[in-house]
C-alpha cells in the first residue's frame, strides 16, 4: 500500500469537500462509531498530474484507495480571486500508470 497526497480546486458550494467527508463516514458510521467492511469504502481514483501552466503531464489510477488523512483548507486568510484549497491523503493498494 502507498499514500497519495491530493489537493482539489473547491468551489463556492465546497462539493469536492462534501464527497470526500461523505466518503470517510463510509469508514466509520459517525453516529454509531462502527467500522464497515473495506468492500463499502475502497474506491478507485483516476488521478491527473498537471504542470504549473495546467498543462496535464501525466495520469494515473488508483484502486481500492481510501481516505487516510485531511489537512484543512488551505491558508489562514485566502483572497477572493484566488482559489480554496482543500488537502487529503488516501491510501492505495494498488497504482498504475494510464
């Protein structure tokens, strides 16, 4: 298995942010507190590598990936003309190259 750090372009309604809060409560029930079975959560992420320009230089996939850890919005103080960031990491079993 290996991590993979992620960070997603949100929008003004945050919906990247929602799928990926939505998907770690298929780990864990939060009103419950019980575990469910890794064949509910484990997803498959297409993943897109893109220069500075946002030119996409490369592209991959991972399988039965889950999310492992959220590190925030991104800054304290964000400009209005500048996108919000959101970041994660998800772990994988398995990575190829397209």
């Amino acid at each position: 298995a290996g991590q993979l750090e992620m960070v997603f372009g949100l929008d003004n309604k945050f919906r990247a942010l929602k799928y990926l809060n939505n998907w770690e409560h298929l780990i864990q029930n939060p009103y419950t507190g019980g575990f469910r079975l890794p064949s509910v959560y484990m997803k498959e992420i297409s993943v897109g590598y893109f220069s500075g320009d946002g030119t996409q230089v490369a592209r991959g996939v991972c399988r039965n990936a889950w999310p492992t850890t959220y590190s925030g919005i991104g800054g304290d103080r964000v400009p209005a003309d500048k996108p919000i960031n959101a970041s994660f990491k998800v772990t994988a079993f398995y990575w190829e190259w397209l």
